[in-house]
C-alpha cells in the first residue's frame, strides 16, 4: 500500500471544494432562472385569485346592500375581505365593506 502524502490530501481537499462550490453555482443559477420564469405565472394566478375575490365581494355587498344576504354569507364576506386586503385589493371595495359593516347589514 503506498503512502497518502499531505500535497496529495490537499490536493483532494481542493478538488472536491471546488466541485461543491459549482454545483453550488450551477444550481443558484438553474433556480433563479426557474424563478424568473415563473413570475409571470405566478402574476397570473395572483391577478385571477384578486378578481375572484372581487366579484365574490361585490356579489355578497350586492345582496347585503337589499337586505338578502344570510349569516353564512356574510362570514364568507368577512372571510374573503380579509383575504382580499391581505392581498392589497381596491379601495372602492375597502369603502364599500366598510360603509357595509357600519350599517350593520353585513
């Protein structure tokens, strides 16, 4: 068996810092470029879920504002605003709900 020297030891010590370091590299770079080509996806599904909310709130101000709107519907109201402010939604909405609730009809 021959003997392992120390500049054959550090030699392997480099070898295999450096194959880290690019697998480390390599795969920051394959996931940035991953991320960026899921951000418009990503708007995407973010700006549908905001008009889903908003014509689900406009609807329950709707039926709150005649008068028809049940207890269930108006926690689902409660629910959803507070998701869709979350979420930076509009401030009509915000001023609608909130003249809503004062009244007390949701």
């Amino acid at each position: 068996m021959e003997n392992i020297t120390l500049g054959q030891i550090s030699d392997i010590v480099i070898f295999l810092v450096t194959l880290i370091g690019g697998i480390g590299a390599l795969y920051k770079l394959l996931m940035t470029g991953i991320k960026n080509q899921l951000q418009p996806i990503n708007e995407e599904l973010h700006n549908e879920k905001m008009n889903r909310l908003k014509s689900d709130l406009t609807t329950l101000m709707c039926l709150a504002e005649n008068g028809v709107i049940s207890y269930e519907q108006k926690l689902l109201a409660h629910e959803e605003y507070d998701e869709y402010v979350k979420n930076k939604g509009n401030s009509w909405v915000h001023d609608k709900f909130e003249t809503l609730h004062k009244e007390g009809k949701i």
